[in-house]
C-alpha cells in the first residue's frame, strides 16, 4: 500500500486544537527539544544572529515555527526542524495527542503499507502514537519529496484526480500521517507546518499560500482539501 489507501482511507490529516486535543474525531487524513534550525535563522527572524532562531526552541514571526514563511520560495526554511522522533512528537503533541510514542513496527498503530515508506523515501524512522498518527523522519527532504511526486505520478495513470487535496503535511526533517480529520488544519494554521502537494492541478484558493517545494511539479501551501 502506498499513499494511496491512506489518504482515501482518512480524508484529512491532524488534530484538533492547539492545546493538545483528545483526538476523538476520526475520519480523514491528509497523507523533533527540537535541533538546530541554522537553516532557518536568516529567513526574516527578530534576531539574526541567533543560530536557533526559527526552531521550536526560539520561535519568531517572520519565517519561523510561529509565523509565515517568506513568499520569495524559502517557504520550506521556515518549517520546523525536530532533528530526533521524540521532539517531532512533542511538538505534534502541542496540537493533537502524541504522548505515547511507538517504533515497534508491529504496534498496531502502525497502518498497513507504512512500510513502503522507506530508505528509497529518505526515511530513516517511523513512528506511531494512536489514534492514526504516524511520523517519518526524513534524512533528505528533497529525496523525500522527488519519491512523493513519482509515486503520485505513477497513480495519475489510473486516476487523474488522485491526491488532489494534497499529500503528506511536512516540517523540514519530518512529515506526519493521520486519521484525525481536523488535525490538518490545526498543524497547518497554528503549527506552522506545510502541506506537500504535487497535483498538476492543484490549487488553492485566493489567500492561501501555494509556494515552491524542493521538487519541480511540487508546491507547499497550507490549503487543506479533504
């Protein structure tokens, strides 16, 4: 199983509210202290001259885990960098329940077909913390999303409005899968996270950002369709 049955299974992504949600509303998907955000201190934060500027652990308001990213294409510099499983999972708890982390692929919160997500994806972790919540750490984001867009091109063959709401909702070293239907628009709106979508069709409506992604055919936008 690829992306695919995910995101039909589930029709949007993420949690609930900004304080940590129960997670009791299922029913859509859309398809991390955290580290170092040197790549991040420069894209239009307070102070410059801090190396940590734009990361969970210093965030600003101009291209940082709390603000808007610049609209000159360093939209993904100004995602959140977690840098480790357990600070992504935090921070993903801070708008939907992620308490209970697993890397057990047997745990049964992982999905079928999480597997194929793998090495040839550039991810080098997967975890699952219930209720349909499962993050991959990403060591190549660019990799990452390059096997994204072949994948979807490859199911464009047999259905032309595959994914057209968009795939994975990503940070700069991890992307996040999930069966709760408002925790899109929580991690998309207050968490500061982007929505990789590479539908040649895609897009949003006026007011919504729609920037580059690090893969041509591939954009960043933080419009959630379910």
């Amino acid at each position: 199983m690829r992306v695919k049955p995910l995101f039909a299974a589930v029709a949007a992504l993420f949690v609930l509210t900004a304080c940590g949600g129960d997670g009791g509303d299922a029913g859509g998907i859309g398809p991390g202290g955290f580290g170092n955000g040197a790549g991040q201190a420069a894209q239009g934060g307070d102070n410059p001259a801090d190396p940590n500027e734009g990361t969970l652990e210093n965030p600003t308001r101009n291209g940082g885990v709390n603000g808007s990213a610049p609209d000159d294409a360093t939209g993904f510099l100004g995602l959140p960098k977690a840098g480790s499983m357990a600070a992504a999972a935090e921070f993903i708890n801070g708008y939907t329940r992620c308490d209970d982390i697993s890397v057990d692929p047997q745990d049964d919160d992982f999905f079928p077909g999480d597997e194929d997500f793998d090495a040839d994806w550039s991810v080098t972790e997967r975890g699952a913390c219930g209720r349909g919540t499962r993050i991959f750490m990403i060591k190549d984001a660019k990799a990452f999303q390059a096997a994204y867009k072949a994948d979807l091109d490859k199911r464009l063959v047999d259905d032309p409005e595959e994914d057209l709401g968009g795939g994975f909702v990503i940070g700069q070293d991890f992307a996040v899968i999930s069966t709760q239907e408002s925790a899109a628009y929580s991690l998309l709106q207050r968490g500061g996270l982007l929505m990789l979508n590479c539908h040649p069709s895609f897009g949003p409506p006026s007011g919504f950002r729609k920037e580059k992604a690090l893969v041509d055919g591939c954009v960043l936008t933080d419009y959630f369709e379910d």
